[in-house]
C-alpha cells in the first residue's frame, strides 16, 4: 500500500483513505479601492501522521497566499515521494488541476552550520488562492521506509509594497525605468567591482521589487570571481503576468529565508539574479550585482559561478525570446567581468561528491569542464532548467560570446534592381536583420567600396547614404558588444546615376488605316526613348494613360477630330531619373465638299457617312484635289463588292493605285495613309480609274493631323 500524507484545510472529508480540504482566505483588498500596502508574510502547516498512515490537518483558516512549498526535517535530506498540489483561486473560486512540486531542489552546501535549515522543495507560484490541498505519496508505494519527519507546507503571501499600491492602476514597467542597483563599498571582506567587457543591462535593485533586508540579516558572502553561469527555471505557472513578477521574486525570497518551520531558513534569496519572461532582470541575492556574490543554487558549483533563474516552468514550452535575450545579456556582462568568453569551456572544482542529471559523477575536491553558460542539471541531479530551456542555452551561448549571428540585408530602398544591379539616383537606404538581438549587439557598419560611411546603433535595423556617381558595391557589417565582428554581408552592386533619359525622336501621332469617327480617329503614337545607362519604362500621360516597356516605340490609339489633344510621356531609366515630352496634335476632317472637283460627281446622303453625305463618281479620270497644311494624311472611303479603284497622286506625284472593292460594305474607312516627318503644305488627289464592271468609287473626305 502506498503511503499517503495528506494536507487538509478547511472543511475535513473523510474518504477513500485521505482527507481532502480547503482554507478560506482574507481578502486582497479593502472595499472597492484596490490593494492596500501589506508586508510580505508566510505561514507553515504541519502534516501529520496518525498510525493508519494518513496525514491530516484539523479545519483551519488562513489568509491569502499566491506561492507555496513543501518543507521537512533535514536540510541534506531529499524527499522520496512525489508531492502534489492544487489550490482554489481567489478571482474565480475554482480549483486548479493537480500540479507536482520540484522536490530535487539543492540543499545548502553550509546546512551543518546553520540551526534549523531544512529540506525543501521548490517554490509553486499559484497566484492569489485562498484554498490549498496537498498530498505527498512515497515513491516504492512501501511503509517501510516513511517519508521525512517535520512534513510541511509552506504558504507565501508577497504582500503589496507602497509603489505597487500606489501604481494599482498603471502598473510599474520594470523594464523601462529602473533604478541602478547600488555598489557595495570594497572592504576588507568586499572584493572590488571589475570593469567588465560589455555594457551592463538594466536590473531592478532589491529595493525597487521590494525586499524586506530584515528577512536576511547575515552579511553577504564573496567568491574570489565567477567562471560560469548556471540557467535555472523557478518552476510553477507561465500564465503569470510581468506586472506580477516583483511579487514572484518577493515571494521566492521569502520561501527561502523564513525562519524554519515556515521557510528554508537560508541566509537570503538562493539565485544571484532573476528574469521574467518579459525579460526583466530582478537583482537577486544581496551583496551588490557586480560583485562575485556567494549564491545557493547549485549544489557542489557555487563557489565558482553565479546563477540565473527565469521564472516559470520551461520542461515542454522553451522560455520568450525577451527572456533568453536578458540571460544572455546579464551573463554576458557577469562572465565578462572576469574575462570568461560565454561560449568557452571552463574548469570548476566539485564541492560536494555526487552525480548530475546525466548520471556523470563528480568527486569533491577535483576539477571538471563546464560550458562557462551552463543548465542547473549539467551539475546537479535535477531536472531544471526544463528541457526546453536546456535545449535552448546555446543560443544563449550564441547571443552572450558574438559574433552577431544571421547577419542579411533584407531590403534596399531608394534603388530599383535590375538583374543583379540596382540603381539609384544618389541617396539610398540599407536594411538588414539579425537573430541576435540588437541589445546585445555594439554596432552596425554600412560599407561601400569596403569603406565605412555610416555607424548606427545595435539596436538599429537600417542606415542611409548617398552614394556619388558611377557604380559601388554595398554591405554590411556587425559588431557584437564583445567586440567580435560579423563578416559583411554578400555586397551587392549599386550604381548611382543622376542622368535623365531623353527622347531621341519625339512623341507624335501619325494616322493609320480603319474606321473613322469624328470622335475616334485611327492613330499610331510613335516615339523612342533612350537612356545613358538603362532605360526602365515609358509612361502615357495623357491624354489618356499606359505603361510601356523600354524597348516599346509605338502604340496604336484614337484621337478626337477638331480638338488639340496634348500627348505627354515620360521616359523613366532603372535609377529614376525622368524625362517628360508633351506635344499637341489635332486631327482635321476635310470632308468632300471642300475639295476641286473635276468630272462629274454625284452628292449622296447617309448617316453612315462622316458629316452625312459623300460624293460618288464612275467617271474615268474624274477628280478630286484637297489642300492642307499638316504632317499626316488619311484618304476616307466607303467600300463595297461594286467598288472600283482609284489613284492617288501626292504633291503632283501618283504614289498608289487603291482598290476600295469589299466583300463587305463598309462606311468611313480610312484606307489610305501618308505622313512625313515635319508638317507642310501638301494636296492630295484622287483620281477614278474607271475599273471594268465597277467603275464607281465614293469617297468620304481627307483627315489630316496639324
């Protein structure tokens, strides 16, 4: 039969061979005005163990707590039995599933000499609760062996210190606005503070997350330096929030330095410093942040190292990137004081005769090699940091040692890339990211031609120049707050060009073949657009909008009769220099009427035709002669199957023999074009050629572009 110890407050239930309960709590606050200062208090009670092998509490009431812990007789003694918890929720009244506590917790490595220390397990953060239940059942399920006398739990309250009263509506930012822990003044037992190689991160001192230094009365205890750091969790929830975390750091340290039974009875908060999982850094035992501080986190190794716990538990789920940042931050900066590169290897002598988490033995007395960032576990038979946490020290490792790692330019703006070149017209900006943070990195360095022109922040994610004329190579380069430097980035190819395109024939209309409306003349807009280095595109203004490519000449179009219209495009070239041409044209109709006849010629009505009428002859050699002044010109017909051929003579010269026979009829074509290169006078004439058994033409007039 397994031996149970059950803890019961509250109203007693018998059952099942236990007894399980509640406590009822006090409230938080008084009334409707939020919390109100209280101190930090903690309350021990006892597990007893009648003949049957049960344990049980009489009723009981208690105030508030938000941490607990299990506690025993014999401060080396480790438990073998799993213990367990769950607590009733002040905010909603439930009760929580039940959650194991961590009982491989360190003993103190001087428990001999101080009265009364005890075995412990770690601390739960459980947040407000008013009710608890508890059970601990041995290991091998025997009666024999019994578990440890002086069974305990041990309830924390963190209390409210007067900033967080006051601030009860706009919690503090611990992160942002911190106060500077303070230096203990060198003594003949106070080593000095060595300057390290990196910067030191913000930390809240004891005094801003509230530390009561009546609980730890003893003077600080001093290694002669720090080799190593060793990553702890402090188990129990994620689900805190960072405006908790004071209250978690409070409270931890009263689990660990209240007198026994009620606490651990150590001489002060075990780890040197603590991180939430917004990656704000608490100063954790006293004797000064940038002094060797003799810690109690790692049994055996704390004569050598300095230790950093991140609150929660990280066995399934990894800790934040804030969270990993401020490790390796605050690592980085501890270790750098004694010249120890976070990714080396260093050698620390055992202080105790066991075995870690791995089963590798150690002997005390003899030394042994540890990543100088180092996981609780690598030296102690735990579990802790978790394995995700474990898993996730070397890119602490990486981030703390430099250089900046993932280096890349991930945009370039103000140049436009074609092929493998960008272009630009001068001033450029050069964007990059890292998957260091940039709180850990000096500087970044923008090249050009392998010459540093721009010096940016850490912290910073892009930089801008302006680069002179002709082609460059571009890059960027790292600086961790090491002082290790990053290779710079593949260079990439930037040319600087500030010459504009230009047109070397100019935008115009020219009249094509089709049907003619007077509010859509058939047109083709002809152009050539060229560029020193390399011609992007050419636009369309107006009067109406496109795109072309930069090998693009022409583009047939419509134009409306009797209307200047202004043809404007810009020519764009890789860099984004521009060069805007904007002529106007204005397509004319000349119908008939306005033309010389000679022969004879019939007036014919239709709406089909381009004013209503036309004239139609099937007379050899009669006719028709237009004068105008312009650079472009479209003779207009009507075609059918009868329709006969004419000729057409221009400035005196024949130039075409012009067939207007169809298969089907058709109003108001434009069959016959002519342009030239500027405009001038021209006269156009047509004469009808008399075609045997269609002998008859109708012509609808001459459009022409001036």
């Amino acid at each position: 039969m397994k031996r149970r110890a059950w803890l019961t407050l509250g109203a007693v239930v018998l059952g099942g061979g236990g007894i399980a309960g509640y406590a009822v709590a006090s409230p938080s606050t008084d009334g409707a005005g939020g919390p109100t200062e209280r101190p930090v208090k903690v309350y021990n009670l006892g597990l007893k163990a009648p003949e049957t092998g049960e344990r049980e509490l009489p009723r009981t009431e208690t105030k508030q707590f938000s941490l607990l812990g299990i506690s025993w007789t014999g401060a080396t003694k480790k438990l073998d039995g799993k213990a367990q918890v769950r607590t009733r929720s002040v905010d909603t009244g439930t009760w929580t599933s039940w959650q194991d506590l961590e009982t491989d917790a360190d003993p103190v490595e001087d428990a001999d000499e101080r009265a009364g220390a005890r075995g412990a397990s770690e601390p739960l953060w459980v947040g407000p609760s008013d009710g608890v239940e508890v059970q601990v059942v041995h290991e091998d399920g025997t009666t024999s062996a019994g578990l440890p006398s002086g069974l305990r739990v041990n309830l924390v309250d963190p209390g409210v210190t007067a900033a967080e009263a006051d601030a009860a509506t706009e919690p503090a930012a611990y992160a942002e606005d911190v106060t500077p822990s303070p230096t203990a003044t060198p003594t003949a037992t106070t080593p000095p503070a060595p300057a390290s190689t990196v910067p030191e991160p913000p930390i809240v001192s004891r005094a801003d997350w509230g530390a009561d230094e009546k609980l730890s009365p003893d003077p600080s205890e001093y290694n002669t330096d720090v080799k190593a750091v060793f990553v702890h969790h402090t188990a129990g929830s994620n689900d805190y929030t960072c405006a908790e975390s004071a209250s978690i750091v409070r409270a931890i340290y009263a689990y660990h330095t209240a007198p026994a039974p009620s606490g651990n009875g150590w001489n002060d908060l075990g780890y040197n410093f603590l991180v939430d999982k917004c990656g704000t850094i608490f100063e954790g035992r006293k004797g000064g942040v940038d002094k060797p501080v003799l810690g109690a986190h790692t049994y055996g190794w704390n004569r050598e190292s300095a230790g950093i716990a991140v609150l929660g538990e990280y066995t399934a789920a990894g800790a934040s990137n804030a969270a990993l940042t401020s490790v390796a931050e605050i690592a980085a900066w501890k270790l750098g004081q004694y010249g120890v590169d976070p990714a080396s290897t260093v050698q620390l002598k055992a202080g105790a005769t066991q075995k870690n988490f791995a089963g590798t033995s150690f002997t005390s007395g003899s030394s042994y090699p540890f990543d100088a960032i180092s996981g609780h576990r690598d030296g102690y038979a735990t579990e802790c940091p978790g394995n995700s946490l474990y898993g996730q020290l070397p890119t602490i490792r990486a981030w703390a040692a430099g250089p900046v790692q993932g280096l890349k330019v991930t945009s370039l703006t103000g140049a436009t890339l074609s092929g493998s070149t960008y272009w630009t017209k001068g001033a450029i900006t050069v964007k990059w990211s890292t998957t260091t943070p940039g709180s850990l990195i000096s500087k970044f360095e923008l090249l050009v031609d392998g010459n540093v022109v721009t010096t940016v922040p850490g912290t910073a994610g892009s930089a801008s120049t302006t680069l002179a004329a002709g082609s460059h190579k571009v890059a960027v380069r790292a600086v961790h707050q090491s002082g290790k430097t990053t290779p710079a980035t593949t260079a990439l190819t930037v040319v600087a060009d500030t010459t504009a395109p230009v047109f070397a024939t100019t935008p115009r209309i020219t009249l094509r073949t089709g049907t003619v409306e007077t509010a859509a003349v058939p047109v083709t807009l002809g152009w050539k657009a060229t560029d020193a280095q390399a011609l992007k595109q050419v636009n369309l203004v107006s009067p109406t909008t496109a795109t072309f490519g930069p090998t693009i000449t022409s583009s047939n179009r419509t134009a409306k009769s009797g209307a200047a219209s202004t043809w404007s495009m810009t020519a764009y070239d890789v860099a984004g220099n521009t060069r805007t041409s904007s002529p106007a044209f204005t397509p004319m109709i000349l119908q008939e009427t306005s033309a010389t006849k000679s022969g004879s010629w019939a007036s014919r009505s239709s709406s089909s035709y381009l004013g209503g009428k036309s004239y139609s002859s099937g007379s050899k050699n009669a006719s028709l002669t237009w004068t105008f002044t312009g650079r472009s010109a479209a003779w207009v017909v009507s075609r059918a199957s009868t329709s006969g051929q004419a000729y057409v003579y221009v400035d005196g010269t024949k130039v075409a023999t012009v067939d207007l026979k169809s298969s089907t009829t058709k109003y108001r074509q434009a069959i016959w074009t002519k342009s030239w290169s500027s405009s001038a006078q021209h006269k156009i004439k047509i004469v009808v050629v008399g075609t045997s058994g269609r002998p008859t033409i109708t012509t609808d007039g001459l459009v022409y572009v001036k």
